[in-house]
C-alpha cells in the first residue's frame, strides 16, 4: 500500500508554493517548508531530490546548470541543485 510519504505528489504543493516565492530553490528549502507544515516525513533525506524531480515532471519547476552547498543542518553542506519555476505565476 503506498502512504503519502511514498507519494512524491503530495509535496507538489509545496515545490510550487516555494518556485513562486523564490527566484531559485534547493531541496533543502523543500524540506524546511515540509518539516514547518508537518508534512509526512520522508525515509531518507536523499529523497527530498526526488519530490523536486517529481514536481519537474509535473512541469512545476525546472533545474539550473548550477549547484549550491545545502544550508540545511546535519547535511554537511552538501551541494544541491538549483532549480527555478518553469511555468509564469496565474495571476488571479
């Protein structure tokens, strides 16, 4: 049976929100957001990059040629790669 944790669509919400409000984003902005709205906790934290490429498939965001050390704590500034939003905001 797949949980929501095993769902990478579920944070789809979330990538989108973060692609509107930042100009560029990594995973670890992703799941700073998800750990503030108590979303399902992921496994293993390399999962996070697979919730972003879930959201690029859904065509939510797209990666950068570039990458940046992780700000996240307890991920030794481990590099990750900058994505932005690949579609305009609606404009209500």
């Amino acid at each position: 049976m797949m949980t929501d944790k095993d769902n990478m669509s579920v944070y789809h919400k979330l990538v989108e929100f973060v692609a509107n409000k930042l100009e560029t984003f990594t995973s670890s902005d992703i799941r700073l957001l998800a750990e503030a709205k108590n979303y399902p906790v992921l496994d293993r934290p390399s999962q996070w990059g697979n919730v972003v490429r879930s959201a690029q498939a859904a065509n939510i965001c797209k990666p950068l040629d570039r990458f940046e050390k992780s700000r996240y704590r307890g991920t030794n500034a481990s590099p990750r790669l900058v994505w932005t939003r690949s579609r305009k905001v609606k404009n209500d």
